[in-house]
C-alpha cells in the first residue's frame, strides 16, 4: 500500500498535466524493448524490432505506449487506491499475458527517465522520489493478483 | 561486454560530464538519498548532516571513479580492483543498492541532457553501469 503525502500528490499530478501521454508512453514502451532487450518476448506480433530506431519507430509499440500510459491516469486517479484500481489489469497479467511483475519495476523506471529527460531541472530528487513511489505503488497493485 | 559502439556512446556522453564530477556526483548522491533513504546507512561516515560540502566531496570522488572506469572501460577488473577491494572488505555495500545507483546516475544524465539523452546512450550507460556495478561486488564471496 503505497502512502503519497499531499506534497507528493500535488508533485504528481503538477507533471502530469504536462505529460504529453501519446508521445511518453510510446516513448517509456520503446526504450523498455531498446534498453532491456528480453522484454521483446511479450511483443513478438508486434513486427519489426530489429533495432534501436525500428524500435522507436514502430506503430504497434508507440499504440501500446499509449494504452499502457493511459491506464497510468488511472493510477493518479486514485493513488489512494491502487490496489483495486489494477484489480482486473493485475489478472490480466497473471492468467493472460504472463508477464513477470519485474517487468513492471522496469518500465516504472524507464518511465522516470524518460520524464527526466522531458523535464529537465523540474524534475527534482523530491519530484523524482515521488514519482517513484507511484510507479513502484502501480507495479506492486499490478502484482497482486498474481498466483 | 560492451559493443565499440556502446562504448564511444559511453565516451561521448562522459566527455560531457568531465569537470563537472562534484555538482553531478552531488545530486547524484542528494537523488539516492531522497529517492532511496536506506542508502544513507551507508554513509554515515560522512556525518549525520549531510552538508553541501560534504556531498561535493563525496560525489567528486564517486564521479571520478566512473570516469576511470570510462578511460579503461577495456578492462574494468584491473582498473577498479582496488575500489572493488574496498567495497568488499571495508564497505560491504550490499549489491542491490549499485541498481538503486545506477538508475540515480541515469535520472541524472537525463535531467541534464534531455532530448540528448538518446535511446542508445540510455542502453549503453545501463549496461556500462550495470558492468561497472559487478566488478564492485566481485571479491564479496
């Protein structure tokens, strides 16, 4: 259970409304594949991931960015709440895809460097370790449910 | 390993720290400790207040650790063996936290380089750091 202080919340939600979701999560999804290549194991209908740039560059990874970060709104949503907020997405995972819930740690911090990198000085140590605690708070709700 | 080209993205991405080892070490270190408090028990050594001074210093000395891992990225083992040595008879960190580092020391190049920070020097650094973080811990057992 994941306990966000008010300051934490607002540092949140602050960046958030800048976030370009469309753009980032293709982005986060992207670098994932790139930087962690064993990742490409769930994606292998998703065409050309020979290299960095085809990585980059490919629709299906920058569509399925921008599901996956949607879905992180929700998260924000309901910080209070994560845990039954990803009741059904944490099933998924488990009895569906498969996916190991380290994935999910990746990905969290894939994403913190990639909004790093978007924001440049505004994202400060107290920003970052806020958005650490969220995206670590998502990967442990998603983990949940697994058996 | 790293490729020859994962290692000029190293090179390149280092040319850009170099001279600037104590304010990037710094906020490397303000990072770790804001993002990851259980790292400080590590470095207690430094005094219970953690001043400005103190973390220049100290970052200083950690950044240019990672540039002589740069300079001699072709063979890590004999280059950090004495830093490796430290950490495992005097320091004892344990391993999980060089992850906890590692990910700090990208935020940070990415905060600073921003849309320079490319997809590859991202994959590089990750590796290189990852390389640099098992040598450290080589000599535990």
């Amino acid at each position: 259970m994941v306990h966000l202080t008010a300051e934490e919340k607002a540092a949140i939600t602050g960046l958030w409304a800048k976030v370009n979701v469309e753009e980032t999560g293709g982005e986060a999804l992207g670098r994932l594949l790139v930087v962690y290549p064993w990742t490409q194991r769930f994606f292998d209908t998703f065409g050309n991931l020979s290299s960095p740039s085809a990585i980059m560059g490919n629709p299906k990874v920058k569509a399925h960015g921008k599901k996956v970060l949607t879905s992180f709104e929700d998260a924000i949503k309901n910080m209070d709440n994560l845990k039954d907020t990803f009741a059904k997405l944490s099933e998924l995972h488990c009895d569906k895809l498969h996916v190991d819930p380290e994935n999910f740690r990746l990905l969290g911090n894939v994403m913190v460097i990639v909004l790093a990198s978007h924001f440049g000085k505004d994202f400060t140590p107290q920003v970052q370790a806020a958005w650490q605690k969220l995206v670590s708070g998502v990967a442990t709700a998603l983990s949940h449910k697994y058996h | 390993m790293l490729s020859a080209q994962e290692r000029a993205q190293v090179a390149q991405v280092w040319d850009l720290i170099a001279g600037h080892e104590a304010p990037f070490g710094a906020e490397l270190l303000v990072r770790l400790f804001t993002v990851f408090p259980t790292t400080k028990t590590y470095f207690g050594h430094l005094g219970s207040c953690l001043d400005e001074v103190a973390l220049l210093n100290h970052g200083q000395r950690m950044l240019m650790a990672v540039g002589v891992a740069v300079q001699y990225m072709d063979c890590l083992r004999a280059a950090l063996a004495p830093l490796a040595t430290m950490h495992a008879q005097m320091l004892r960190v344990d391993p999980a936290n060089f992850a906890l580092l590692s990910h700090c020391f990208q935020v940070v190049l990415a905060s600073h380089l921003q849309d320079e920070f490319t997809v590859e020097m991202h994959a590089a650094w990750d590796k290189f750091l990852a390389e640099v973080a098992e040598v450290m811990s080589e000599q535990y057992r």
